[in-house]
C-alpha cells in the first residue's frame, strides 16, 4: 500500500491516532475533486478519486469522470472491480443543532483542518475511516459480493456468489471451493486469498455505505442522479429479495438466475436490469446488492462472548485480524477481546438481547449525533438508540435481530427471499462464528 507522513492526534474512543499529512485534498468543488465524497443528491455523490493506489489497482476508463459508469471505480490484479469510497464528515441531526431529526449532512474530509475542528462544529468523522491506529483517506470496497475466481474470491459481475455452504448443488458456492472454512470465519480466510491488505468489509463501512445511502435519498429530487429515488415510501436502493429474482418494492428490478438446483430465487451478483436501482448511490458507479441476494457477513467491529457486547478499538489493524478464539489477534475469545476490543457492557441503545425481530427507524432519533465515545461508535456500527427502532419508511423498515451469542459474528443486508425486511440497514445478531449458511456470503475490502 502507498505511504502516508503522519502526526499524532487522538481518536474519539481515546486510542491515540495518526492523522496523514497528506490526505486534506480536494476542494469543497464536490464529485470530480481528488478524495472529495461529492454532493448528496447530485452527480457522483457516496464515490470518489483515490489519492493514490495501492499496489495492484489500477483506474479505468472514466474513473475521474463524475458522469461516467465508472467513475470512482478501480480494478485490481485479479479483475475484481472495487469502489473507492473517500472519508467524509457526517452531523446528524438532533431537531436541535441545526437539522432536523434524523436529517444527516455529509461534508468532505477537506472541509475541516482537523476531527477537532469538525468536531466543534457538530460533524464526526465516520468510524469505518479508522484502522491501525491511523485515520484513513478512504477504502476500497467490492462493487459486486464475491464469487470464485480461481483460487480467488473475486469481485465480478454476473458472478455466482461465494457462500460459507454449498448452494443447490453449485460446486463454486462455498468457501471450500478456494481452500478456506465452510463456516463464517471462513470469510476471513477467503478476503485475503486476494491479497495480505484485504479484509472482509467490517461493519463499520457496511454503516458508512448505509448512511450515504441515506443522505442521498433525502437529497435527491428526482431520478436523474439516483435512480432508486422515490418520492413515496421506497426512497433506499432495491435489490433481490422477494425470492423470485426481483426486489418486493420495486416490480420493474430483475435478477439473472444463478443456477443453483434448490433456490429459484437467487441471483448472480450485479445481474439487476435496472443496475443503478440496486446501488448504494443510485448510479452505475455505485455498490450494488446491498438489499438482499445473500446476508454478508461482517466479522470485524461488532461482537459479543454471550454476556456483553464488544467494540473493535480503532488502534487495530483488520488486516493483522485473524479468525480463531485463542490468541490476542483472534476476532472472538477472551484473549482477543481483551487486546481489541471495549466491552461497553450487556445492553447499548436499542441491543437489549430480547431475542425479538426489531425494525430500523423512528419518528424519535434513530442514531446518536454523538462525534466521540461509545456512542459515536455504535453509530458508526449502525446501531439504532433505544428510540430509534419501531420502522420508518427513511430506514426502510429494515430488520435488526437482537440477540447477543457467544462469538456473535454479524451478517448484514438480507437474503434473496427476505422480502421487505432486506435492506442496507438490515443486521441479523444470532449467529456465532462457526455457523454457515448458502445464503451468507462478503465482499471485501481494503484501506488506503
């Protein structure tokens, strides 16, 4: 990866942090500036220009274009196309500090000289932008879940989609079929047959892609820069989930089959005829199948040992994560935990371990506006407040399980017969790391 100076500052959770000389770059010119997040609403909002690459990836046709498909796409060695997503501010409102509840604005990192100057002005840097110690300029996140490639869990369209369990009979479905675990852990494993710097996407940059997500729907207008919009109550990206290769929201979205002998309704990743409806950003430059096809798995922020629940501390590295339950590096054990993580105790907000089907959203505030803390950690995972759960329309009405395992290993977005409940807020709590499923895949992702 590309080198970076560095000074040190001290993170929100009071883990000491480097802040990259480098990385105030851009303008407040919005989309086509180098690192700048774009408008909410407009043309090449929620993607951007890298800085610099990385090893292996290089840029395509149209990826400094706003108006192009491509723009804010790379492609690495392997062919897997990747979205860069640049870091970006967020102040959510309170219907007290200036917006109205539940209303999120989004600046770029080159709004502000520092988190603490953003921070006194009501705007946090968004957790999924710290890793190792050091605050990031960005990530690169799969444009499509992955399939194999080979030996490789690759990010390419028209793929059939890796799962941690065979799926009807598809040789290519599970883990296994590229030497890695038939089990959640296994996802681990299989982002870094790619390459050492590869992590499955954490939970934290699932929230960050969830809330541009919302920002942009609330900014748009119309369908010109976002074709998912809608000025009714389907205003969030669509995807496959009403178990018939289409979206239970939207009747015009249609999936490609992937062939699989048992599951009628599950589709090839990227397949959709409409392509930018199923995007986090509503444009073909955007993340697709974040509602529904499969659950993805996001080992890496969130966890529990069955008595309280853990937060992943922004002093480590995902990438020196390894995925047993014995050393100091493992995502799950007391060892682990202890060297990782912050136990913020048995409940937070709307994580009660009730065992009960909960729905994002609320007339009352859903996410906290906090800029440091537990708080705005847990609003960087996408945990609601304790209000903020009931159902909204803004949110989808997409499903949270709360539930609280022992080595509780997250999955995210629904499955292709979750109907409604499918979204890109939707978080499933019941799992553990040893389970499996033909319906749990990931996609991966890499930082700056």
């Amino acid at each position: 990866m590309s080198t970076l100076s560095v000074r040190t500052i001290q993170s929100p959770d009071a883990s000491p942090v480097s802040f990259p000389n480098g990385i105030r770059i851009g303008t407040a010119t919005g989309a086509g500036a180098i690192n700048h997040i774009g408008t909410p609403g407009q043309q090449g909002f929620g993607v951007g220009i890298a800085p610099s690459l990385p090893t292996n990836i290089a840029k395509l046709y149209g990826t400094e274009d706003p108006a192009s498909d491509n723009y804010g796409n790379y492609q690495y060695s392997d062919g897997s196309i990747m979205v860069y997503v640049p870091a970006f501010f967020y102040k959510y409102g309170t219907g007290a500090n200036g917006f109205a509840v539940n209303v999120v604005s989004i600046k770029p990192l080159s709004e502000y000289a520092d988190v603490a100057t953003a921070n006194a002005a009501g705007y946090a840097l968004h957790r999924a932008f710290y890793n190792g110690g050091s605050i990031r300029p960005g990530f690169f996140v799969d444009k499509y879940l992955t399939s194999k490639n080979g030996s490789i869990a690759s990010s390419v369209k028209d793929g059939v989609v890796l799962t941690s369990a065979t799926r009807g009979g598809l040789a290519t479905t599970p883990f296994s079929s590229i030497g890695q675990a038939d089990a959640f852990y296994g996802c681990i494993g299989a982002a870094r047959t790619r390459g050492a710097s590869f992590h499955p996407k954490t939970q934290f940059q699932n929230a960050a892609l969830a809330l541009l997500a919302n920002a942009h729907g609330s900014a748009s207008l119309n369908t010109t820069y976002n074709a998912w919009y809608s000025a009714g109550s389907t205003n969030f990206p669509k995807g496959n989930n009403n178990n018939a290769l289409g979206d239970a929201n939207d009747a015009s979205i249609a999936y490609v089959w992937d062939g699989n002998a048992t599951h009628a309704g599950c589709g090839k990743t990227g397949s959709a005829n409409f392509f930018a409806k199923t995007t986090h950003n509503g444009m073909n430059s955007g993340v697709c199948d974040l509602n529904g096809l499969v659950w993805e798995i996001t080992p890496f922020g969130l966890t529990s040992n069955g008595t309280n629940f853990f937060l992943l501390n922004t002093a480590v590295d995902v990438n020196t994560i390894t995925a047993s339950n014995t050393l100091a590096t493992d995502a799950w054990g007391a060892t682990g935990l202890a060297a990782m993580y912050t136990d913020i105790g048995t409940t937070y907000g709307s994580l009660t371990a009730s065992s009960t089907n909960k729905t994002f959203g609320a007339a009352a505030q859903v996410l906290s506006e906090a800029t440091s803390g537990t708080a705005w950690a847990m609003a960087g995972a996408g945990v609601p407040l304790v209000g903020g759960v009931g159902g909204s329309n803004q949110f989808g009405n997409d499903y949270m399980y709360d539930a609280r395992p022992n080595e509780l290993c997250p999955i995210v977005s629904g499955y292709w017969s979750s109907s409604s409940d499918a979204g890109v807020w939707s978080l499933y709590l019941d799992n553990s790391r040893s389970a499996a499923g033909d319906s749990c895949g990931f996609r991966s992702a890499c930082y700056l």
